[in-house]
C-alpha cells in the first residue's frame, strides 16, 4: 500500500517515485500530470507542500518554489509546521497575493480490522444510488459530487429503516478513493462511525484501490475514527488559495 501511495504522491507533486522514497527535501514547478487527485482542485496550483517520509515535497508556480527551495532546502520536516513557519510562509504568499487554503492530516490502512455490524442493518449503495443523497445535508462528508472526483461507493448503518450513519469513497484518482463518514448526532459514541469506515476501507481494498481517509488536526473525533479502523498516519498537505480582494 505505501508503494501506492508513493507512486500517487510522486504524481500528484510532479516529480519521481524516487524523490518520494529518499531523504531529501524536492522542489518541482506544477505541471497538471495525468492520474493526480483531483478532489476539489483549485482551478491553479500556486503552491502545496506535503510533508512525507520524514521530508518536505514542494510544488506549484516557478517563483514561488524556487524561493521554497532557497529557504527550506535543508530544513527538516518534523517541526517545519509550527504556528511560527507557517507564518512567515503565509506572509511570503501574500506578497503574491494568495494565502494558506488548508492543512489537513491523512491517513492509509495499516493493521487489518474486521467489522461487526451488530443490530444494525448495513445496506451498500454504488455511484448511481448515491446520486439520491444529492443535497442531503446530512451525508456532506460521505458524498461530495464533486465533478472531478465523483462518489463511487457508499454504505449505511441503518436501524428501523432509519439511516444512523453514512461513509462514502469519492474516486480521487485511479489509484486513491477517499473515505467520508457522517453519524447522526443522537447516534455517536457506539462506534458506527469505526464499523462503516472499516466495512468501506476492506471493500476498497479487495479492488485493488489504495484508500485514504483525510481530517483536520483539530477534529480529534474524526482522528479517532481513522485510527481506530485500522488507519495510520501517512502524509500532511498543506494547500494555497488566491485571497479575496479586500472591500472598501
């Protein structure tokens, strides 16, 4: 599974299967290269860094990576994101008018975990049943029909023919799925968001198909849920968008 997600890396940051796996920092300007994730992607890459393997990948527009390569070219990446990095990164992007977008942790399986379902019925949903939750606010995380990336499994958790939980994977490559889970409110705490995640990360990986679950640092619930199904900590990515104009 690490040599899948090497190979999307390398993709996705626009460099080798070898600058992913050795131990220094690279730095490659952004190319668009088929076969990348493309899970809401900004309409361009002015700028995303991955921390990986104990290194920094960074890609984006030429100026901008070849000031990354001159400030952190021999910088390690266990510490590069303090709140103190972070900022002197930002106000460089800012110079150029964007700004920080996100920062999120992810996650691929490590140890394998069975599920039980319990009481609860689980009932599966392929790409075109999926599309009945369009605009359902209650299943956001699971689906997000997001064009580019489209939802293409879905399972439920399902008591008195009432939906108590719901996890979806959206096709963010060829070679990833991402998982989302949503649980009702009055339903948390008896573990079926863990049961869905790990029902859907076993079915993802009999396919074949690396999947990979993504949250903030701040939602330790949901930091919960992936390591209790059986997830482990692979890479974070830090991503940049254009900031708004200001308003007189």
């Amino acid at each position: 599974m690490r040599d899948i997600l090497y190979r999307q890396m390398a993709i996705d940051f626009c460099c080798s299967f070898e600058d992913v796996s050795d131990a220094g920092n690279h730095f490659t300007e952004f190319q668009y290269p088929e076969g990348r994730r493309r899970f809401r992607e900004e309409p361009e890459c002015f700028l995303k860094l991955a921390v990986i393997n104990n290194k920094l990948l960074f890609t984006g527009k030429k100026d901008i990576v070849e000031w990354c390569r001159h400030e952190y070219s021999g910088t390690g990446s266990a510490w590069f994101l303090e709140a103190k990095n972070l900022r002197r990164l930002n106000d460089r992007l800012h110079e150029d008018g964007y700004q920080i977008e996100l920062l999120h942790p992810f996650y691929i399986p490590g140890k394998h975990v069975e599920a039980d379902p319990g009481r609860y019925e689980i009932r599966w949903f392929d790409n075109k049943e999926i599309e009945q939750f369009r605009g359902d606010s209650r299943f956001t995380e699971a689906y997000s029909f997001c064009g580019s990336a489209p939802d293409v499994i879905g399972v439920a958790a399902v008591q008195n023919d009432r939906i108590l939980g719901m996890a979806g994977a959206s096709a963010d490559s060829p070679l990833m799925w991402q998982i989302g889970i949503n649980v009702e409110e009055d339903a948390r705490g008896a573990g079926i968001g863990k049961l869905l995640v790990v029902l859907l990360k076993n079915r993802i990986q009999e396919q074949g198909i690396l999947p990979y679950y993504g949250t903030a640092f701040s939602h330790i619930a949901s930091q919960k849920v992936a390591l209790g199904s059986g997830f482990i900590p692979a890479w974070v990515e830090l991503t940049t968008s254009k900031q708004a104009p200001e308003r007189n």
